[in-house]
C-alpha cells in the first residue's frame, strides 16, 4: 500500500514569504501525514511559541503537544481539534473546551509554556481563551511536566496550512499575563468530559 508521513512545502499560500507546510489528508494512503517539530523534551523555564495556522471552508485542522520528542504517541500533554464548520475543541486534563476560529484566513496560535509555575496560556489571535497544568495530559490531570513536541497530523477532513513557526525563551510570562487569573482554566468535571471555568 502506499504510504505518506511528510509534508508538503506549498507555494500555492503563505502567509509571509513564499511557501508554508500543508497538511493534507488523503484516504488513499495507509498512513496519513504526520509532522512531529522535536522540540527538546523541555523541564524547565518559560517558552513562547507561535504559528500561523490556514484552514480552508469546509476543512478541518488539528495538532496536538507531545511530551516526549522521540517517542511520539507515548503521551499526549493535550490536542486541539479545528473542525470543519469554524469551531475548534481543546482537550487536556480529562477536560474540554471549545472556541470558534476564523476560516479561509491566516490566523495566530500562540501557547505560553511555563514550565517552572506548571501552567500553559492558549490565545488565538492575541485573544487569550484557555490555561492549563503543563503537567497534565489528554486523558488525566497528572503527568510529567515536559514540553518535547508539537505535531500536526492529517486528521479526516484535513487540510490546513502552517506558516511562521517560532518558539522563543523568556522570563517575563508575570509581566505580560497580569490578569490571567481571568482565563478560563480546563479541567476535568467529575459528571462529565465538558470545560469547567473556573
């Protein structure tokens, strides 16, 4: 059987410069496309990473963090699944919450990684919508606190393009995030799998 695990660099859209990833499914390979970006199996300090990320009308986006950099699958911190009608649904900590999020339109994900106060900040275009332990993992609220991957899979439906990535080191996440006691925190409800704000 034919079989894909790479990505595409496309001219066909970008948002800065020429070219960006697209992830693509096709349900005429055995394997879909599956991007792991290693990024070191980090315990310690504060990391802000960013991406543009493009989803077509009609199409569907996903990626998750993983916590181990060479041994993909082996535990899911948390995953967001962009689905095909503009509603994205983030699952961590036995948890879920959900957000709307532009289609046919560049737009930004941003995740604020501190990995010395245990906490995670998600924003969406600049908007911050959810925080969470970065100790936690998809199914339970307790795990090792490490950062080792991000991966962008073909799930069905997929097709969305990434552009701009970039992760940064910094020491300044109190400064920047004043208020982020207001931020949504996902967590698990003891009656169901559905977002408690608290």
């Amino acid at each position: 059987a034919n079989t894909s695990l790479d990505a595409d660099v496309t001219a066909s859209i970008a948002s800065d410069g020429g070219k960006s990833l697209k992830i693509e499914r096709n349900d005429l390979l055995s394997d879909q496309t599956d991007v792991i970006l290693k990024l070191g199996d980090l315990n310690i300090g504060t990391y802000d990473i960013e991406w543009k990320m493009y989803i077509p009308n009609g199409k569907a986006g996903y990626f998750n963090i993983q916590k181990f950099q060479n041994n993909p699958g082996a535990e899911t911190a948390a995953q967001i699944i962009f689905g095909t009608q503009g509603v994205a649904t983030l699952q961590v900590g036995g948890g879920r919450g959900s957000f709307t999020y532009p289609r046919s339109s560049w737009f930004t994900i941003r995740l604020i990684y501190d990995l010395d106060t245990d906490e995670v900040l998600l924003y969406v275009n600049n908007t911050a919508l959810f925080r969470w332990a970065a100790s936690s993992k998809v199914s339970s609220a307790a795990s090792i606190k490490q950062l080792g991957a991000i991966d962008f899979y073909a799930i069905e439906n997929a097709l969305y393009f990434i552009d701009e990535f970039c992760i940064a080191q910094t020491d300044n996440l109190a400064n920047e995030v004043e208020n982020r006691s207001n931020i949504p925190t996902v967590h698990p409800n003891t009656n169901s799998d559905f977002l408690l704000k608290s």
